[in-house]
C-alpha cells in the first residue's frame, strides 16, 4: 500500500506542535515539523487564549507539513474545558477565557446552592472542579450572559477545526468534559443548564471521534500539499487521544496522562456515576469508539512548571533534565506538598507557595532549588497513589499496571516515585501519545485501520517504551499514611471558592 499522511495539531496549555504521522500499513511514524508557544495574555480584563497567533501557527506548521508531500487529513486535540463563540458569520466574537482566569471563584458554590452538589454530579458525571466549562458558563451568565453578537458555542479544539473546515459542530470526549453534558445518556444537560440560568440555544451538535468533517476551506486548499486534505476529528481533548495511545494489554492496567495536568484514570465500556463515585470525586469523560475514562484530575506538572517560570524570572533558567537532576539529589520523603491544594491553581510565585504551604502546615520547609522540585514530584506520586486508591474502591477492580503517557513520561524521577509509592510497575510512553492517538483515530476514518484494537497494536509496533519496577515500595506507607492525614482536612482544589 502507498504511505499515507496525516497531520495532528495537538495543542497544550503551554505550547502548540504541529506533528505529521506516516502510516505505511505497520507502524507510525511521527516528525514534528513545527512547535510553538502558547500564552494567554490579559484583555479587558480576563486571561484569554491569542486564537489569532494559534491559528497562525497552525498555519504555517500546515504549509510545512504539505511542502514535502501531500497531506491526506488533518485534526486538532486541545485541553478540554475551554470554548469560545461564534457569531452569524462564523466569526469568533472574542478570544475564549482561559480556565485559569479568576472569574469562576466562587461559581461551584453558587451552583451547588442553586441545584445541589449531588445534582450537578449525578446529571453529568464529572468531577466538580471551578475551572469546569459548566461555572465557566454560570460565571459569565452571572455577568450579564454571552456575548450579544454569540450564536454557536464551540470547544476550543472545535473553534480550528472550524477555521480548517467551515463546520461547526463539537466533538464527543471535548464536550464530555464540560459539566454540562450527560455522559451516559450521550446528551447536553439542558434541564441542568435551565435550571442555573445558563442558555441553551447556542449549544452545537456533537459528533464522534472520527468523523470526517469534510476538506479544508479554500484558503488553505491553494498551498502546496493541501488540495485534497480531509478534516477528521481526532479525540479532540488531548487526554481522549493520549488514552486511545495506551498500549493496554492488562483489562486492569490504569493510565496517567502526564503534563501540565495529570488525568490518572482507567478505561472502561460505561460510566460510573453514583454516590461512591461522587464522594471520591472521580469524573467520567468521553473516549474513543464510545469507551468512558474514568478519571481523576491531578494537578499535573503545572507547579512545577510555574516553579521553574519563576526561578528563570529570578535569573536561573534551569531546563527540565538540570531541574529532575536537582530533585534526584534531595533528600527523599521529605516534606509533603498536596499539589492539588487550592494555592496552586493560579500562576504566580510557585516555590513562595510550596515553601509557605509547607510553613502553614507544620513542616519543614523547603529552601533550595531540588527541595523544592523533589516535594512537588513527591506530592505528584502520592496524589497518583490516591487516585488509583479511590477508583478501585469504587470499581471493585484493583490496578495492576501503571501506563505513564505524555510529555511527562519522560521524567524518569517521577516515574521511579509513582513505582515506588503505589508498588506498581510503571510502563513508560509512549511520550508523544496525544499526537499518536489523534494520528491513528484518523486513520481510521481513513479506512486504514479497523478501530481501537488495531489502533493499539500499531502503538505496540511503533514504540515500545519502557518498563520501571518499584524499589521496596513498603517504606513509602508510613509516609502516605501522613499525606492521606494532611490532606483530610483540606480543602481540595475542585472546591477552591475564594
């Protein structure tokens, strides 16, 4: 058979990647051909997403794609949560506001006053968190309602594949992470959303992952390459592509999905919403060929990340290899830092906050650099712990295999830590799962391959990653003993109200 080429734009909190995938019937083979920040910046007020600089360099990652050889498709992961409107035209009416912006303090709340925690959790199936699109909704609605000119919501990873096709429809396992769609019953919450004030009628109409969205729009169809480019939607929310990636071959291996945030979870055939699961905080968002990823939100390597962006303010630009290398120095079990912790969440001053949380609760506190990092990598592995904990206290199924995946499986420290405190082999990669995902979920679009199973076979041929054992994981209990008594009392991140 001829190779074919696909393109996915898989797009971060961080920075953006153009990524080609050839397929010559066996194995995939990924070349980024272009990489890109991504900053959201302050306008009238709110921190929101440049949609204008992302399609730019969605752009120019395209013309470079198609100027070594014809691209037969093309599809966009993204972070979920986030959207942006449209208005008669087709037009964005603003840049969207980042989940990161202040707006939604106080919105959990206010909702749960409205309709009651067990509603908003029974009616959807997803972990109460702010930063949830549903009181990203309620907080604007709250300020006076959408824009005027708005009439079609989209997801932020729907809002490119608008601009590459013209289409204006949302993809399942992106609007599954909202709050405000019905995972089980496969429908927007309306009757939820009514009875918060939140309007309906923009609301668009979903499709499945791989669905063919027809070719891009004449603009882009004159470049070199680009004439005969489909529009396929991947797994839309990057952690729905990165899960189609997972090389599983253990029914009862979990999965972390590691980067600016951390989605550990399991893979299952339906959701599990019910008052063990709402209690345990776990969220059922959408996957691949109609599967549920039954999840918990970790913060993820973002305080590390806000860490570093604040020593290099201070002078000391310290790469990530040079930064784990720092931690793998410290001085192990040392002080415990909760990452999920409500101080976390907005960037600013990170090591001033590790060392002031510290402080506040009775603990040594860190002061260089590798005490610093080695805590929050710590804290990382012990949340991980607790969350695979609470899914099989839920599922009655215990975990017995970890599948690291994602940029973040690159950090051998952490993995190490994440064997060591659950007592669990850990299985590394592969690192570029997101983009492998959406790749091959096109692929089968293509007709290139017959869905799930295959998909993971060709993951299996194309990059075996690697396996960590855990180093006499018995002396980490006593230590989590204490992360799970210092953390009973907090209040977690996703019932942050200030």
């Amino acid at each position: 058979m001829s190779e074919r080429r696909c393109v996915a734009v898989d797009l971060g909190a961080e920075s953006g990647r153009i990524v080609v995938g050839t397929f010559d019937g066996h194995r995939l083979g990924t070349e980024i051909v272009h990489r890109f920040p991504n900053r959201p910046r302050m306008v009238d007020g709110h921190l929101r997403w440049d949609v204008a600089a992302l399609w730019s360099e969605i752009v120019e990652g395209l013309s470079r794609a198609g100027a070594a050889e014809p691209v037969d498709s093309v599809g966009v992961d993204s972070w979920g949560i986030d959207f942006g409107y449209l208005d008669e035209r087709g037009d964005l009416v603003a840049d969207p506001v980042s989940h990161r912006d202040a707006r939604t303090d106080g919105t959990l709340n206010a909702a749960a006053q409205m309709v009651g925690r067990e509603r908003l959790y029974r009616d959807t199936g997803i972990q109460l968190m702010q930063i949830n699109a549903v009181f990203q909704l309620l907080a604007e609605s709250r300020a006076g309602g959408p824009p005027p000119a708005a009439r079609r919501l989209l997801m932020i990873p729907d809002l490119f594949h608008h601009l590459l096709s013209g289409s204006s429809v949302a993809e399942f396992t992106a609007v599954s992470t909202t709050g405000a769609y019905d995972v089980a019953g496969r429908a927007w919450a309306t009757k939820l959303l009514d009875d918060l004030g939140i309007r309906t009628d923009l609301l668009p109409e979903v499709v499945d992952a791989g669905t063919d969205l027809g070719a891009v729009v004449p603009a882009l169809a004159t470049l070199p390459g680009l004439a005969s480019t489909r529009v396929i939607t991947p797994g839309s929310h990057d952690t729905a592509s990165a899960v189609a990636a997972v090389p599983f071959a253990d029914p009862y291996a979990g999965y972390i999905s590691s980067g600016t945030w951390s989605l550990v979870g399991v893979e299952l055939v339906h959701p599990v919403v019910n008052e063990s699961s709402r209690k345990a905080n776990l969220t059922n968002e959408g996957g691949v060929a109609g599967t549920v990823r039954l999840l918990r939100n970790v913060m993820g390597l973002w305080v590390l990340q806000e860490c570093r962006r604040q020593w290099a303010r201070e002078g000391r630009d310290i790469e990530y290899p040079a930064l784990v290398a720092l931690a793998a120095e410290a001085s192990a079990m040392g002080s415990i830092v909760d990452v999920d912790h409500p101080s976390f969440v907005h960037p600013g001053d990170m090591p001033a906050r590790v060392r002031d949380y510290c402080r506040s609760t009775g603990q040594p506190v860190p002061s260089t650099v590798g005490e610093v990092a080695r805590s929050v990598l710590e804290g990382l592995a012990l949340r991980y712990r607790a969350a695979f904990d609470s899914i099989a206290e839920v599922t009655g199924r215990p975990t017995t295999l970890v599948h690291i995946v994602g940029g973040g499986s690159r950090n051998d420290l952490l993995n190490q830590l994440t064997a060591d405190v659950t007592g669990l082999a850990v299985h590394a990669g592969p690192v570029e799962a997101t983009a492998m995902g959406n790749l091959l979920v096109q692929l089968v679009a293509l007709g290139e391959l017959g869905g799930l199973d295959d998909v993971r076979e060709v993951v299996r041929r194309s990059d075996c990653g690697r396996l960590v054992e855990p180093r006499d994981p018995s002396v980490w209990g006593e230590h989590y003993t204490r992360f799970r008594d210092l953390v009973a009392s907090a209040t977690p991140v996703q019932d942050l109200v200030n």
